[in-house]
C-alpha cells in the first residue's frame, strides 16, 4: 500500500490523473483508495487538493461522489482570446502569467514582467492601492470586485476589476486579476439616464395627463398633470386593476374596461383611441380620449385627454346655432311679411333713430335702406299738425299709440311722398318698450 508522509507527493498526484484518465466513466473514493493502494482519507486529500485545482471534477449520484478528470483546453490559448486583461500571481505577488492583451495596453514586454513582484513594476490600475489592498480579502472571500477609473473629464476610463483567489497544481494558491475596460458601457448607461431624463420631463411638461404601465399592469409613472386632472399619484393607484376600480364604479363599465384593456395588452398593434367616461378622485366624471402605445422595453405609454370642457362648449355652441337659426328664420319670416304685404315697416328705437327699414320702403324713398339706419324720424319725415320731438318719443316709451297719422316723406331728389303710418310701441320679451314700429299705407305721391 502507498504510503502518505503528510506531505503532497507529485508521482500521486499524478498517480489520480492517471487513473481517472484510463476511467472515463468516473471512480468512487473507494475505487481510486484502491487502485492506488492507500486508505480513503489520504485519497480524499488528493482529491481535495486536485478539485481546487480544477483538473478533476466531482460529481454527486445520491450519497455516492463520483470523480472524473477536468476536459481542460490550454490555459495560455484561452487567455490571448478574451477581450479582458488578464494577470496572474503566486501568493508572493509574483507574476505567473500575463496575456497579450494587458501587454499591448502595458506597452510591456512578457520577459519585462513573468517573475516579478507587482510591487515592484508598479503596474496601472493593478498596483493601484484601491486594489492591491483587496487582494488579501481576495484570498480568504475566494473572489472580489471593484470599479475605479483613471483620468478626468472626457479622457476618463472605467475599469472594473475581479480577483479571484486561484488554486495551482503544486497546492499552492494566487490571484488572477481580469480588468475589464467598461468605458463604453459606463458611456452607453449614462446615455441611457439622460435619455430617460429627457424623456420624463417631456413627458413632465405634456398638458396631458401621461402615464406609464409595465407589461404586468403596474403603474411605474404618472406626471403631474396627471395628479392634478385625476387626483391620484402613481402610489395611490397601484396597478391597472386598482385603477379600474377606482376610474369605473359601475361594474359592468368596469369588466368591459378591464376585456378591452387585456385585449390591447396582448396585441403589439396600436389600439384606436378610446373615448370613455371615468370618476376623479372628487367625484366628478370626465369624458377622456384615451391614446396607449407599446414602448420597446414592454412597458405602455398612456396619454389622456380630457374633452369634457370641449364637449360643454359644444353644446353651449348647438344651442346658440339653435336660438340664431329661430332668429334668422324669425326675421326672413318678418321681411318677407312686410314685402309681400301693403304695409311699409321701419322702427325706430326710443330716441327716434331709425333701426329698420323694408326695401320696400328703400324703393320708395329712392335711397338705400342702409342708409336711414340711425337718422333721426324727425330728419325724414314731417308731420301734419304731428310735432316728431321729445313729447312725441314720450308718449311712445309710455306705450301711447298713434293711429292713421299723416306723415310727409322727403325724397333725396326734393320730392316728397304723403303716407298715412299706424306708430305703434315695440316691446321686449319682458313687456318693455325698446321703440316703435311704423305701418304705413302708400298714399299719393306730389311733387314739392
């Protein structure tokens, strides 16, 4: 039986590699005690001291470890064919092995730095006193990691360090330093930050109500205006659901609400916006457009608009069409009563100014009824033993009328027509006297 002295023996060492090569399928603790002709535990030390190095591996199938060699490619290929920069050392701080591409960035040569201490080469980022003071932990903790950068402003580097405590074929153990240049990552993440800033206060500054849902239905944002017009942050409403139950007390509203929502949730097309009607936190129902887009990261981008204002104020505009259309039709109806009809019409307001006249009464007086608009009676016509001044405009504002009254009127070119008018009050809705309204009865015409 081999004999164990306490201390590692190459020939067994080598002796274990050898079994479990010409073993493919793997040996027990037993199996290799046995073929090597010593106990289980100067085995089981072996097989310790060769796990740690990595050239075997273990296996568990139920209580039974099985034992197999590591497949393992050659350790100064694999390191020339990883974009990091690798470095490794004994537990003198010595430098093992170093690959190409830390010497590029070194501008080293691999003679200048394989032996010696990292002490005293004073290697960047790897003599740095931010690492080479975690490299004990390194040791005991089995792997450490830290990030640093080097230079300042628009020249900084980003580097993250990992060291990772590395077992040697001799029982010995070191370090291996892998330092990765995250420049561009630490760029694209702060690019990333100031987009998503950008966009939230965008969204911030909309004058609409803006909020942002994730593909679970979870409310992650909600802006200001959003708060303002509903009354509820995005804490307050939770998730789609909470929403729901809080925007659409009536059930039957709410469960068409929530099958349309699904609906659009598992469609990655566009939905039409949506009209509908929601309580806010005061009670008060709104009449909001609803417009939901799909963002590349899952999430949804809501965007309301709130129309109940704009559908009073159209109401309030119906109803005034309404009256002007009732208006309209009103004095077409009058203007065609006084042109189809024997009498002449004009009014006049309280102060005896003139506000309407008939074409009729234009044709007649061979002027634009445009322009009597405004002129005083008193200017247009004379009257028979009839004083058109200040006692006559105060019996019309006391409601006094005057019927079959001999009136002169004067033509632009000199003539003058004789018409016999009925002056009778015009009054307002509420019964008030606003002028008067003359009916006249073409009579004789003469010249002046």
């Amino acid at each position: 039986m081999a004999q164990d002295s306490g201390i590692v023996s190459p020939e067994l060492l080598a002796g274990v590699r050898a079994l479990l090569k010409n073993n493919p399928k793997g040996m027990s603790v037993s199996d290799i005690a046995a073929g090597l002709g010593m106990n289980r535990n100067s085995a089981a030390k072996y097989l310790d001291i060769l796990s740690v190095g990595g050239q075997i591996e273990m296996r568990a199938f139920g209580p039974a470890k099985v034992y197999f060699l590591s497949q393992r490619a050659p350790l100064g290929a694999i390191l020339n064919y990883t974009a990091e920069y690798i470095l490794i050392i004994d537990q003198h701080y010595r430098i093992l092995q170093v690959n190409d591409r830390f010497l590029e960035f070194l501008h080293m040569d691999r003679a200048d730095l394989l032996g010696a201490s990292i002490d005293a080469v004073r290697l960047p980022i790897i003599s740095t006193p931010e690492v080479r003071s975690r490299m004990l932990e390194a040791r005991s903790e089995g792997e450490v990691s830290l990030e640093l950068d080097r230079g300042e402003g628009e020249a900084t580097r980003y580097y993250r360090v990992r060291l990772v405590s590395t077992a040697f074929d001799d029982g010995s153990t070191g370090i291996t330093c892998i330092v990765e240049d995250i420049t561009a990552r630490k760029q694209a993440e702060r690019d990333l930050l100031e987009r998503e800033r950008r966009f939230r206060e965008l969204v911030e500054l909309s004058p609409f109500p803006c909020a942002i849902v994730d593909s679970s239905g979870r409310y992650l944002y909600v802006n200001s205006r959003f708060s303002e017009t509903f009354g509820y942050t995005a804490e307050e409403i939770g998730t789609i659901d909470r929403w729901f139950e809080l925007a659409f007390p009536d059930p039957d509203y709410r469960s068409a609400m929530a099958v349309e929502w699904d609906h659009g949730a598992a469609s990655y097309t566009a939905p039409e916006p949506r009209i509908f009607h929601l309580r806010t936190r005061s009670g008060e129902v709104r009449e909001v457009v609803c417009r939901r887009r799909r963002l590349s990261d899952g999430n949804h981008y809501l965007v309301y608009e709130d129309i109940s204002e704009l559908r009073r104020l159209e109401t309030v505009l119906a109803e005034r069409n309404r009256i002007d259309d009732a208006l309209y039709l009103s004095l077409r109806r009058l203007r065609e009563i006084s042109e189809t009809g024997h009498n002449l019409l004009f009014g006049a307001d309280t102060e005896g100014r003139i506000t309407y006249a008939s074409p009729l009464f234009e044709r007649i007086a061979g002027r634009r009824a445009a322009v009597f608009v405004g002129m005083p009676i008193e200017e247009l016509f004379s009257g028979s033993g009839l004083d058109l001044g200040l006692a006559f405009r105060a019996g019309i504002v006391a409601g006094r009328p005057l019927e079959e009254q001999e009136l002169v009127l004067r033509r632009a070119d000199g003539t003058e027509t004789t018409l016999i008018a009925s002056l009778v009050p015009s009054r307002n809705a509420s019964g008030e006297v606003t002028g008067l309204e003359a009916h006249l009865l073409l009579r004789s015409d003469r010249n002046g």
